[in-house]
C-alpha cells in the first residue's frame, strides 16, 4: 500500500486567512505594467512594487502576520529575531505597533545605519558575532531565559503565510497572469507565493530567482537533494542562500516550476531599468527578477503577463546613483 502523502503544513486556506488578519495594518502594493520594457525582454511587463510597503519591503506582511497570532502573554514577554536588514526593520516595526519589545541580533560589525533604522522604528539591538550559527546560539539563549518569541525571516509558516499575500493580490488584480517571478534567498517569500499561486491556479508559471554567488536552492534543484555551497559576495546580499533550510525546501521543490541563476552586471542593468522605465527605486535583491528576463534565463512570449515580484527599496542612495550612471558598486558578503 503506497503511503500516504503529508498533508503540507502551509495551505491556502493559512494564506487567506493571513490576507484578512493584516489587511488593517499593510499597505495594498501596486501591480504596475510597464510597456515600455516590453519589447526588450520579450513579454508584457508587470512589476508587484513592494518597495511601497510598510518600511520599504515586504517583510512586513510576514511580520504582522506573526504578531497578530500571538497570545497576550507573548505579546508581553517580546520578539527575537536575527536580522540586520529588512527583516529587522519589519519586526521592530511591527512590535513598535502593538507596544512590544523587539529584540535584534545583529552581526557587530554591521553599518551604523543599519542599526539605526532599526533602533530608529523601537528595536533593542544585541551586537554578537557575524558567524551566523553563533547568532542562532545567542537567539536560542535569550528565548531560554527570557521567553521571547522568535520570529524567524523564512523558516516559519506563519511568516510564509504573510509572504504568500503576494501571490493572492497579484491574482487578484491580473486574474490572466500567466507567470510570476520572485526572488528565492531563505525561502520563506517564493514558499508563500507559490502556494497561493499554485493551489490557486497549478497552471500559472512559478519561477524563482536566485543569484550565481549564492545560488542553495538551483544547486539543490540540479542535484535532486539539498546542497551546500559557499557563498561568495553579491550586489544582491539579501538573497544569499549558502543552503535551503528545512521548511521552505519541499514546498519550493513542490510548487516552484523552475529556478535560474542571473550574474552581477545584469543584476546592475536590472536596477537602472527599473529606475528608468518604472520609475521605481529597488534594492539589487529585487532587480534579480528582470535581471533573469534581460539575460534571457526565462522563455516568454510577446503576449505573455508575467508578474515579477519587486521584493525591496532600501539600498543607500548614493549607489543607486552610481547604478543609474553605470558607475561600479562592489559586491558585499550577506
């Protein structure tokens, strides 16, 4: 007798629910089309602008979402996370909210001003090493002493659920969408979108990005099993993926029909692009996805709808501008 096949722990129906629970709290992000780059990449261009969202990303939606399941007691006692980014910005962000404590370990030699903004929205930052299973160690003993929350940025389904309102809106307002496009760094984003999209409608294209310098999850995929390899830096550092972690593996392998790997100067093009023809700042981590059309890793038709997923807009302003005037900006270790 065959056996019988697990019932996934993320579901369409979590997703749903998600969508009503944070709908007061996040801001509904525009789908744009943007003609104008239509017959550079071979398809008809929509761009989900997640830089509009609250705190310049989409890690809101995940963090409110997490937030809003707790019980009262935890709400009291805070959340933890490690995070220096945009995951951190949500959190303290979202606990600020309902009169939390947010907790943020972050690597000691991380830039000031990545620490102030997240100081800046009511995190409390611990500063501890930059070898993240040390972090993950220091996260584990707070939790223990303190009984903090964590929430973690891709490895938990509640926060894949808040993701996942992505893929509900995008089909929502392109019901004829034909693909969608996402960045895949830990996972928990393309994990939330593409179960919207896949048990929503199974014949829409998935496909996930990931950068040649950190590139877990198309490695994983080639090989038929979870592979590790050595990150090297990348103008997009909020996508490192070294190796994909437990949660987020079987349902990208499930759901995600394919995963291609961009290279640093079409990642660069991608972010002038978008500056230029949708007047829309975006972090590297969010130009992969037109980088992967530019450079022809994904086969599309003149009349195609193809949604890519604009993740992020927080990026120093001064290499933006370099971007934009074909200056060089050095690649940066996750």
């Amino acid at each position: 007798m065959a056996e019988t096949a697990k019932k996934s722990p993320l579901t369409l129906q979590d997703i749903k629910d998600a969508q009503v629970r944070i709908k007061p709290y996040v801001n509904r992000t525009p789908l744009v089309r943007v003609e104008d780059l239509d017959e550079m990449v071979g398809c008809q261009v929509y761009f989900k602008a997640e830089m509009l969202q609250k705190t310049g990303a989409f890690k809101a939606r995940g963090a409110f979402n997490k937030v809003l399941t707790l019980t009262d007691e935890e709400r009291k006692k805070g959340i933890i996370f490690s995070s220096s980014g945009n995951h951190a910005a949500a959190c303290a962000y979202v606990a600020k909210k309902f009169g939390m404590k947010a907790y943020a370990v972050m690597p000691r030699d991380t830039p000031k001003g990545k620490i102030e903004n997240c100081e800046r929205r009511g995190g409390i930052c611990i500063l501890w090493d930059r070898d993240y299973q040390a972090r993950v160690k220091k996260v584990a003993d707070e939790i223990k002493e303190h009984g903090y929350t964590l929430v973690h940025g891709f490895d938990d389904y509640t926060v894949m659920a808040g993701q996942g309102t992505i893929g509900l809106e995008i089909m929502e307002d392109l019901p004829d969408v034909k693909t969608v496009i996402a960045p895949i760094g830990g996972g928990g984003l393309m994990s939330g979108i593409a179960t919207a999209i896949k048990e929503s409608d199974p014949t829409i294209r998935v496909i996930g990005v990931q950068v040649a310098a950190s590139c877990g999850y198309y490695l994983s995929r080639l090989n038929g099993r979870p592979t590790r390899m050595t990150s090297q830096p990348s103008l997009a550092d909020g996508i490192g993926c070294s190796y994909p972690t437990e949660n987020p593996y079987p349902i990208i392998d499930k759901y995600v029909d394919e995963i291609v790997i961009v290279t640093e100067d079409h990642i660069a093009e991608a972010v002038k692009y978008i500056g230029e023809y949708a007047h829309l700042v975006a972090e590297p981590t969010s130009a992969v996805v037109l980088a992967a059309l530019l450079e022809g890793k994904i086969k599309t038709a003149p009349d195609e709808k193809v949604a890519c997923v604009l993740t992020s807009g927080n990026y120093d302003i001064d290499l933006v501008g370099k971007f934009y005037k074909d200056e060089h900006v050095d690649p940066v270790d996750d």
